[in-house]
C-alpha cells in the first residue's frame, strides 16, 4: 500500500472514530448521568485526536497538492 493510500485511510478511520465518540458520548450522558458526570468535561480525548489530526491532515493535503498540482 502506497504512502498516500495509508494516508488517507488513517484519516477515514479517524474520521469514523470521531463520529462514533460525537454519536455516543450523547447517548451515553442520558443513559448514564451519574455515571459518567465526572467524565463528561475531560477534553483529553479530544486534545489527542487534534494533535494526530492536524498533522495528518497537513501530510494529506501536501501529498495531495504535490500528486495533482493544485490546492483543492
């Protein structure tokens, strides 16, 4: 598999993860509203997913732009 294709499939599994956590996490606060209380305001998870995102995105977007010579 080439570097790119890995790339992009990196940034649909993450992509997908997110959208799984921003379906559930919902779901689960009015399931479990003194379960998860405490945990409700921690950004950790969020703060991990920008910090692989973004530079994943950049290498994406470069490659990207370097393959077909435009910007979008």
């Amino acid at each position: 598999m080439s570097r790119l294709k890995r790339i992009d499939l990196s940034a649909m599994v993450l992509s997908g993860i997110c959208v799984v956590h921003c379906l559930t996490l919902p779901l689960l606060a009015t399931l479990a509203p003194l379960g998860l209380s405490g945990h409700a305001g921690d950004a950790w998870a969020h703060w991990v997913m920008l910090v692989v995102a973004l530079p994943l995105s950049a290498v994406g977007l470069w490659q990207g732009f370097l393959r077909h010579g435009r910007p979008f």
